[in-house]
C-alpha cells in the first residue's frame, strides 16, 4: 500500500485548495479504504472554502460525492477488493432515537465525510464498510459520483419532506445541479413539474428532461405565471434549492392552502415569513438535510434501471478543482461538475 497519496487541502479559508502529498488513509477496524475515481462538487464545497460551515476545519480534505473501488479492507472486513463503490457520506451512531427512528440523517452524534471527516477529493478515502455501498460499474463514473447527494438528496426531499403524489403540481426554485436530477425522480412520482431559473440555458436543459413549465424569473413574473399555469390553483409543493430570503417569500405566495415549502438550500442565514400565510392557509416550511442510507440504496437502483440518469455539465481533471471550483461560484456551471481521477 501507498504511504502516501495526492489530496486538494483546504488549509486557509476564502483561499485556493492547494494539491499536495498527504499520509495514505489505512483503514481501520470495520473500514475499508476506497480508490477514488471521481469526486463531485457541491455548492456546499463553496460555502466550506469561504468559512461559512461552522462544522468544518483546516487543514482538511473537503468532497463527498464519491465513487471508487475498494482498495484496502480493515481489520474485520470481508469485501471484494475491486468491488465499485458510491460512498455514503453520514457516518451515523445507529443507536440514538433519531437513529433508531429512521432519521438517522439527524443523528446526534453525526459526521460527515468531506465536513468533520477527510472527504474524496484525494485519490484515496477511508470510511466504514457500511458506507461503501456497491454500484454497478456499468454507470459512468461522472454520474455515479453525483448520485450519493444531488440526486439521493432530492429523492429524499420529494419522497420524504415534500410528500409527493402523483398529480401533485411541484415547483423547483433554482433548477441547477440539483434540479435537473429532481425532474426526473418527480416524472417518476407522476408530478406536474414548474421550474425557475435566470439564465435560459439552465431552462433548456430542464425543458428537454421532461419540465411542463419552465420560468425565466429575470424577465418574468413567478406568481403571475404559476397563477395563469394552473388557473390559479397554485402549487402543491414548492423545492427552494436557492436558500436565500426571498425565495420563501416568493414559494409562500405560490402555494396553495396546505401546501408545503421544501427547504434544500441554505445561502442565507436567516429569513422571514408572514404569519398569517402560514395559519390561516395552513401553510408548512420544512427542512431537508441529504438523505438516509436506504434511500441511496433505493436511488441507486433506479439509475441501474436507466429511470434516473444523473445529468453532468462537465468534468475537470482532479488537478483543476480550483479552475471548477470557480467556474462553479461565478455561475458558469449548467449542472453538476465532477472531478474525474
């Protein structure tokens, strides 16, 4: 095994990753280490380089959207070695009440591969054996590194916090990296699907995987589209993956009495709401954090069976991470960026 392994260190904030050699991660008991052969990016991975997650430190090796190979296996495993892999990034306590309630993706005791713990963008990660779940290495490794969080994380948001049904009218505010992937596990949920963006060629792309209505919010009005779409019934559920303040003002005017605002991202820290759209319409805000494990193992077989295919804008070699990364903050990313080994 090597001593040693090439990593992109985040080792001061707001600065550039700086690729460098770091010790080789051996596995230990009830783990096994992975070799890495692409690693996704995230806006999450942004908000890490600029501070802005408080669980993070430095030095440390950010990424977790993964896909690899078993490498080396820890005392008490018994894995293929070869076997491809998606890693899954919570690393869970499995007895607490969350855990043992099925929200094991609030665990009190939670870490995250790429957050607290060394993530994938490095040519070798360590995790334990149960995260390491199998894929079939028939899906392109771009599109299977994605898979662990945007699509998993959209599974969960629609089937889970969103309560999806079919015929249910569902708006994506923000269809980007994540969005893309949320259309295709909607039309699988037989939703009517809406989607926003600024930027036409985002609205294409949305068009061409399957969106009924797609909204150009610089240029059009978000209410007076949804509004003259559905005869003024509005929307059943809104999906905010922007995460900024006036996005839940804007998903609250577009939903229907009892209908629910989906929470996904989080650019800012704080927001306001109207009270009495919220009690007298019966109104819900919730949250959404990534997935659970069987979740993934759920979404994984649906990409197997070609229902979801994980949509990629582009791949850079491991050696431009910095290069993606800011293609990525100054909004020149159509989709879903990998890092490819």
């Amino acid at each position: 095994m090597p001593d040693f392994m090439k990593a992109a260190v985040l080792e001061e904030y707001q600065k550039p990753l700086v690729i460098r050699e770091v010790p080789y991660p051996k596995p230990g008991r009830g783990e096994v280490t992975i070799r890495i052969l692409a690693s996704g990016l995230c806006a999450s991975d942004l908000h890490l380089q600029d501070g802005r997650i408080p669980s993070s430190h430095v030095p440390y090796i950010p990424g977790h959207e993964m896909v690899g190979e078993i490498y080396e296996l820890g005392e008490g495993v018994d894995r293929p070695l070869g076997q491809r892999v998606l890693g899954f990034i919570d690393i869970t306590c499995n007895t607490c009440r969350l855990c043992t309630s099925g929200r094991a993706n609030l665990c009190l005791s939670l870490k995250r591969l790429g957050f607290e713990l060394d993530g994938s963008h490095a040519q070798f990660c360590r995790l334990p054996a149960q995260n390491a779940v199998p894929i079939c290495p028939e899906v392109p490794v771009e599109k299977a590194a994605v898979i662990p969080d945007a699509v998993a994380c959209m599974y969960h948001a629609i089937r889970e916090k969103g309560g999806v049904r079919a015929g249910d009218r569902v708006l994506i505010l923000g269809v980007g990296g994540l969005g893309i992937q949320g259309i295709q596990i909607l039309k699988y949920f037989g939703a009517e699907v809406y989607v926003t963006s600024r930027q036409d060629q985002k609205l294409e792309i949305a068009r061409s995987f399957g969106a009924d209505l797609c909204i150009n919010t610089g240029r059009q009005d978000l209410t007076e589209e949804i509004r003259r779409f559905t005869g003024g019934e509005m929307c059943d559920v809104v999906l905010d993956n922007i995460g900024i303040a006036s996005t839940i003002e804007q998903s609250l005017q577009v939903l229907r009495p009892a209908g629910r605002v989906v929470v996904i991202g989080y650019a800012d820290q704080e927001f306001t709401a109207v009270y009495q759209h919220i009690m007298l319409k019966e109104k819900e805000i919730v949250g959404c954090r990534a997935s659970n494990l069987h979740e993934l193992k759920e979404v994984i077989r649906l990409v197997e069976r070609g229902v979801i295919d994980p949509y990629i804008y582009r791949t850079y070699p491991f050696e431009a991470i910095n290069q993606a990364l800011d293609d990525l903050r100054n909004g020149k990313s159509l989709g879903r960026t990998v890092l490819v080994f």
